[in-house]
C-alpha cells in the first residue's frame, strides 16, 4: 500500500475526515449522494460523468480527468491497459498529482481505490474536495472552512429564524439555503412566505432553484437531511461551497464594504476605550479617596482584642482588596498608553482625560494611599505595644497594691492603741521592741510604695484608660502611709516617754522578733517576685531571667538555715516555758509573727519556686520559636529581594539594548513575565511567615534588613514593570507593522535613542531628543524658525507636557514622517467599488454592503454632508472621506 506524506496547509486531514463516521449508513447514502452530483458537475465540462463512486474511479481513467478539470492542469499520460497493474498505475499518478498540492493523504493508497474500497474511495473525494472547492475561500482574515462558515453567516444574519454555526443541523429547515439564494438572489425566492416548520418545502425550494436558476446540480433530497437527526457535515459543506462559488462574483462589493467597516471599527474601538478609561479611572481614584480616610484614623483603642482585630482588618486589606486594585491601575496605564499608539496611527489627535483623571494623577492618588498606608501600619504595632505594655504594667500594679493593702491593714488601728497606758513594765517593754519591729517592718515596705507610685506615674504617661481608677488607688495608698508614719512617729515617741518605766525584757522573744520580721518580709518579697508576671522579646532576655531564678533557688538552703534558727528561739522559749513553768499570758509581744506563718510561708516559697521554673522553660520554648520565625523569614527575604532587584535590573537592560528583533524582545519578556508570575508561590510564602511573625507579636528581625513592605512594594514594581514594558513593545510592533518600518530602521532608530540616553532612564530630555533629531539628518537651526519646528514636534511626541520623550513616542513621531498613503488608497478603491460608475454613493447603498449598525454609523456621522448634484443624501468622495476621518491629511 502507498502513503502519501506531503505537508496539507489548508486543513488537517485527519480532523476533517473521520472514517469511522463512514459506518453510519445515512452519512454514507448522503456522501455518496453528493460527492458523486459534485464530481459530475466538474466531468460534465469534460463530457462524461460517473454512476457508481467506487466503481467509475477504479480504472483511474476518470479520476485523473475530474483532477485535470478541476485544477486545469494536464496530468500524466494515462495507462489504456485494462490489467490491474495499468489500473493501480493509473491511480497512483492521481494520487501523485494529489500530493504535489500540499495534500496530506494517509492510509489512502491505489490498491484501495482499484479494489472499490468506498471507505476509502469517498475519503479521496471529500481531500480532493476540500483541496479545490474549499481550501480558497477566504473571508476576512479566515480560510478554509472557517472561512465558508463565517461567509454563510454574514450573508444569513440579517434573515429571521436563521442561526448558522455548524454544517449540520443549522441547516436542516432548510432555511439557510434560502437565505443564501435570496440575499444575492432576491427575484427567485420569496423569502417571507417560508414556514421553519416545513423543512421539507424549505430545502425542495432551494434545491430546485439552485438547479434551475443557478446551475448548482441537486446533490442531496430533502429527505436525506430532514430524516437524518445530525445531516452530514461534509455533504452540507460541500452543498454549500456549490452556492459560494456560484455567488463568489458578489465579493469585491463585500471586501469593499469590509474594508469600511474596518474603519468604521476602529473608530469605535478608539471611543470605547476612552469611555473605559475614564469610568476606570473615576472607580479607581473614588475607592482611593473613600479609602485614605480609613487609613488616616488613628483612633486609639482600649483593649487589645480591639487593636487585633484592627490590625486583621489591614491584613484583610492588604490581602483581599488593594491587589486587585494593583492590577486595575496598570491595566489603566496600559489601556492609555494603547488608546494613544491607536489614535497615532489613525491620525488622531491625542487623547486627553478629564481634569484630575490624568495618569499623573493618579500615580499622586496612589502615592497618597500608600503613604497613609505605612503610617497607618506603623501606627498599629506602636499601639499594640503601648497596649501590652500598658496590661502588664496594670496586673503588675494591682498585685503589689494588693499585697500592700493586705499588709496595712489593721496597721492603724495598732498604732493608735493605748495599751501601754495600763500595762505592766514587761508588757511595756514588749510594746517598745514590739514597737521597734514595726519600724523595721515598715521600712521594709518603703520601697513597694516607692515601686506602687512609680506604676501609676508610667500608666499616666502611657494613657492608660483606666487611669482615673489607678490614681484613687495609689492616692488611698499614699494617704494612708503618711498617715501610719505619722501615727508610727507618735507612738514610737509615747514609748520612748515610758521606756525608763521598763527594766526587763524577755531577749529571746525580742531576738525571734528581729530575725523573724526580716525573714518574714524576705519571704513575703520572694513570694511577690516569684508571682511577678514578666515580659520578654529575646532569647537572651528570658536567659537572664532564668539565670537570677537559679541565684534564687542557690540561696534557699542559706533561708532554710535561717529559719532553722529562727524555729530553734520559738523552740527555746517554749523549753524555758516548760522548764521553769512561765506563766505567758498570750503570744509573743514583740511581733505577730509566729511559727506556724513562718512555715506556712515557707512552704508557699517552696511551692511557687517550680511553678516559676516552668513558667521560665515555657517562655524559653516560645522564645526559640520565634527566634525561628524570625531566621525562617530572613532566609527567604534575604533571596527574593535580591532576586526582585536583579529582574528590574534585567528588564530595564532588555528594554534599552538591540538583541534581535521585537518579536524576540517580546518572546524574552514574556518568558520573563511568566517565570516572575510563577515566582507569587513564594511570595504568598513569605506572606505567610509574616504573618506568624505578626500573630507572635515580634516587631523587630536582626537576621534581615528586609520587612514585608519592601518586598510587597518591591512585587508590585516589578510586576508592573514587566507589563508596562511589554506594552511599549507590543505597540512598537503595532507601529512598525502599520507603518511598515524595516527591522533595520528601528535597530537605527533604537541606536540613536540609546546613545542620547546618557543616564539609561529609556526617555530623552528636550535637549537630548534635540541632538538625536540632528544626528538622524533633521534640520533645526539656532534661530526662531528652528525653536518653532521643535515646539511643534514637541506638541507631537510630547502631548501632556512632561518635559520627556518616550522610544514609543520617538518611533511614532520617525514612521509618521516617513508614512505613506495606503489608507487613503485603500479608502479610494473601496469607494470606487460601491460607487460604481457614479462619482457619489447612497445611504441605502452602504445599508444594503454594510452590517446594520456600522451602516448606521457611518450614515449618522455623514449626516453634517451634502451630496453632488441635488442627489438628496448623496455623497462624493471628499465628503465620505471627510464623514470617516474628519479634518485629517487623508
């Protein structure tokens, strides 16, 4: 068996011919149908025809005819032999001729063909059909049988009941044929009395028509499509390329037509994109100004649960609603910069926003939000550190005042006793130690007033909410230390008076009482310092925390030798008691401090040191988690910053230097853009681990010099960066095509940009731009008629006045010098087409070539127009001219 593996350009093959389908015995009647009425339609010009498809071809005689026919080539002298060999020769030179037209053929070979293989056999039918009849067509920008269905459907829209998009069951009612005769065909059909609900009627009509009128030949019945729930696609398309041909006579009034509407949409497109500019614009500059003000309250709040979920919410925006906004300004930039290069090549003037909707504009705008932005942020995290701070100097407050109060009370009513008055000299011995202990005691406690004070200050220059209930505390506290060093004073001088009353003393209870007051109160302040809450943001800070904790604990056996000792006089005086049988009348009179609180207060000492260790171990292990949040983020901040810098730095390179043409500059930023689109995964990494650091409340990360704001700032720079280069590069194509700018003159024009472009910014200041025209050969002298030259072409490539000269803007200002006139031919030939051998057109004749609402247009903008000659609404060709492109050079 032959294969034939030519290259086919037109169609491939295998998608268009599915052999299996052949099985379907409806499909099979109908190709059979159709290709053999096509194939007679070409060998009736020859004078023969065919009866049996797979029978007339097997000999190849009348194959290699219908191919000479069709192409109006002359193939190779035929075999007259009737052997197999001559018949398979035959065949094979068909074939031959088949393949050298850039036709694919697979699994077709001149055995199948002479053994009657009607698989096969139509298969070669319906290749050579969509090499001859098909390939051709073509219909705006489109060939090939998406051409012939893009033709059907402009030729059928304006028709009711008429949907055509396929080459099946839109043309089963029959109506589409209809459609077809009558729009190039009127007088033949009367279209308004056909039914959708009578298929048959429908396609009997165009059949006979088509035959009668048309010299289209019957390739199918109605029967075969209205019997058939999907019609053979490739019958119809067949059946159909009959009507193209045979109406093909229409299209230069049609290409004509097409050529206006191509302008006619070019000016739409212009006016539509002006339109989105600017409502784009006023969205994008309304959510900025509803926005700054939510960013500028710097209303504080009293809890911290309040401030966190402040500080989620600008998570939330900065997450969910600044990125799509991101992307709505550069698309704003991007749009602007196309609509200007449009207008440009139109000749157009340039567009111009509404007052405060110029890019520069909103570039402040911008600049304006993310400036509130940062302040807005840093805010926060100041507050959420004045706020923890605040809660920890409050629980710190409450708990020394706490213990302070516990231990005054009951103190005045002490002092104020007049106990002595009537006791015994003993008993006013012991009032005096017991006096003295007390002053001691007292002392003692100077400090935690002092530290109690101290608090309540800072919570007052902290603003903290509470304050006025803090300041009565304190002041309650205050008031009555004055008062019980008032009253100690007092009482301490009324003992004095008495002491000389006193002779003895019990110098074991006042020895308990010196030794126990100071343990006591030892105790008291370790109790306090280990339930002091503590705060701490480094490793290096819980390290000394834990490091004082061991000192604690290493002068505990000390403490317990103390109390040992102290234990050993309460056990001595009892001995004594029991010895000598002492009468006591009460506890001991020197302090009220007794055993039993010793050691009831050492146990709490002993419970509270394991408690504090834990306290410190678990702190330690937050400690190192976020010491490990912090080394996690800098290792990944440390290698995308560089990495952001390092692609603006190539994009800008790519952007200025000449290496290959701009399809490849094009390619190479767009294999930039996609490698920097899938570099986002570890951004919203980082996001991810900033975040942990935020919820972990650590606000400082000596391993980086980076934070978040310069990589997301650094992102969105970048990002659009790449856009906005590869914008001016696809519309320095968009100008080099429409112009027709060799590939060597814009290397020459680039040369010359860059060399004037000393500081590499990809723009030339007036002077720079000055010298490049001079260098290209343009005359500008040193005088009034040479400023004024370079003022007007200032006013081009410069439109808003920012003292700078873009390469877009170079380039387009260099084509528009050197541009020819084909638009303005082109414009001139279609006009002659329409207007036929008048000098003018009509309205009705552009309604009749033109889409409904592109005729319309272009009527309603030369409605200001008079026609020649008294026509009424005629119009010459310097009126049409003028209605398309206004005031311009065409």
């Amino acid at each position: 068996m032959d294969h034939y593996d030519g290259e086919e350009d037109y169609m491939p093959q295998e998608d268009d011919w599915d052999r299996d389908l052949l099985l379907d015995p409806a499909w099979e009647k109908q190709q059979r149908k159709t290709f053999t009425a096509w194939c007679n339609s070409h060998l009736r010009k020859a004078g023969t025809q065919i009866e049996n498809i797979e029978e007339d071809f097997r000999d190849g005689l009348k194959l290699m005819l219908l191919l000479e026919v069709i192409s109006g080539e002359r193939l190779a002298k035929p075999e007259r032999g009737k052997m197999r060999v001559h018949k398979i020769s035959n065949v094979n030179k068909a074939l031959d001729f088949i393949a050298s037209k850039g036709v694919k053929l697979v699994s077709i070979g001149a055995e199948e063909i002479v053994d009657g293989n009607a698989k096969m056999t139509l298969g070669m039918i319906w290749t050579i059909i969509l090499r001859f009849a098909i390939q051709d067509i073509s219909v705006e920008e489109t060939s090939a049988k998406e051409g012939l269905l893009l033709w059907c459907q402009r030729k059928t829209a304006p028709y009711k009941n008429v949907n055509i998009q396929n080459f099946h069951i839109s043309w089963k009612d029959g109506l589409g044929f209809c459609a077809l005769i009558h729009r190039h065909r009127p007088e033949l059909i009367d279209y308004g009395k056909l039914r959708k609900d009578d298929p048959m009627t429908n396609l009997n009509t165009a059949f006979d028509v088509a035959e009668k009128y048309l010299d289209i030949p019957k390739m199918l019945d109605a029967e075969d499509i209205v019997g058939t729930a999907r019609p053979d696609e490739k019958a119809i398309m067949t059946y159909v390329s009959s009507f193209y041909h045979a109406f093909s006579g229409a299209q230069k009034a049609e290409t004509a037509a097409n050529r206006i509407c191509k302008v006619l949409a070019v000016n739409q497109e212009n006016e539509q994109l002006m339109e989105d500019y600017e409502k784009l614009a006023s969205d994008l500059l309304e959510w900025i100004r509803r926005t700054i003000p939510w960013l500028e309250n710097r209303l504080p709040e009293n809890t911290m649960q309040a401030m966190q979920q402040k500080l989620e919410d600008f998570r939330d925006y900065r997450r969910l609603h600044k990125p799509p906004k991101v992307q709505e300004k550069c698309q704003l930039e991007i749009n602007f910069n196309t609509l200007q290069t449009k207008l440009r090549l139109s000749n157009r003037p340039a567009f111009m926003p509404s007052e405060g909707k110029m890019v520069s504009d909103i570039n402040n705008a911008w600049g304006n939000l993310e400036g509130a932005e940062k302040g807005y942020e840093e805010w926060l995290l100041n507050e959420i550190r004045r706020l923890e701070r605040l809660d920890h100097l409050a629980e710190k407050f409450r708990q020394k005042a706490a213990i302070h109060e516990a231990w005054t009370e009951g103190k005045e009513d002490m002092l104020q006793k007049r106990d002595y008055e009537t006791a015994s000299l003993s008993e006013i011995k012991a009032l005096l130690k017991k006096h003295e202990a007390f002053e001691s005691d007292l002392a003692a406690h100077q400090d935690r007033v002092e530290q109690i004070a101290a608090i309540a200050q800072e919570l007052n220059e902290l603003d903290y909410y509470d304050s006025p209930s803090v300041n009565a505390r304190c002041q309650r506290i205050c008031d009555q230390w004055d008062a019980l060093g008032a009253l100690t004073q007092k009482r301490s001088e009324a003992l004095q008076r008495t002491e000389k009353l006193l002779e003895t003393i019990d110098q074991l209870y006042l020895e308990f009482a010196k030794r126990a007051a100071p343990f006591n109160n030892w105790m008291e302040g370790a109790m306090e310092d280990l339930q002091d809450t503590f705060i701490v943001h480094t490793i290096e800070e819980i390290q000394g925390l834990s490091t004082a904790h061991e000192q604690f604990k290493a002068t505990l056996p000390e403490a317990d030798k103390e109390r040992q000792a102290i234990l050993g006089i309460h056990n001595e005086i009892a001995k004594i008691v029991q010895t000598y049988h002492v009468n006591m009348a009460g506890t001991n009179p020197y302090t009220t401090i007794n055993p039993q609180e010793i050691n009831a207060k050492w146990d709490k000492v002993r419970q509270l040191v394991p408690q504090r260790d834990q306290a410190l171990i678990e702190e330690h292990a937050r400690q190192q988690n976020n010491e490990r949040l912090r080394r996690q983020f800098a290792n990944q901040a440390n290698i995308i910053g560089p990495w952001i810098q390092n692609k603006m730095e190539e994009i800008g390179r790519i952007s200025i230097e000449m290496h290959g043409t701009l399809e490849d500059q094009l390619t190479h930023l767009r294999q930039y853009e996609k490698s920097i689109v899938n570099y986002k995964p570890k951004i919203d990494q980082l996001e991810g681990d900033h975040q942990l650091i935020q919820e972990a409340l650590i606000f400082d990360n000596k391993h980086t010099n980076y934070t978040m704001e310069h990589i997301r700032v650094g992102w969105e720079q970048l990002l659009t960066t790449i856009a906005r280069t590869i914008n001016e590069i696809e519309n320095q194509i968009l100008t080099r095509d429409a112009k027709g700018i060799s590939q060597d003159q814009l290397n020459e024009f680039r040369a010359s940009f860059n060399h004037f472009d000393r500081d590499r910014s990809g723009t030339l200041g007036a002077e720079e731009f000055k010298a490049c025209l001079i260098s290209l050969g343009f005359d500008i002298a040193n005088d009034a008629q040479g400023e004024n030259e370079f003022s007007r072409i200032m006013s081009i490539v410069d439109p808003n006045r920012m003292g700078i000269v873009t390469f877009q803007a170079f380039i387009d200002f260099m084509s528009r010098e050197t541009a020819d006139t084909d638009t303005a031919d082109q414009v001139m030939a279609s006009f002659k087409v329409l207007a036929g051998d008048k000098n003018y057109i009509l309205a009705d004749e552009l309604r009749r070539e033109l889409p409904p609402d592109q005729a319309e247009y272009c009527i309603a903008r030369m409605a200001p127009y008079t026609g020649p000659d008294g026509v009424p609404g005629a119009l010459d060709y310097m009126s049409f001219s003028t209605a398309l492109y206004g005031e311009s050079d065409l």
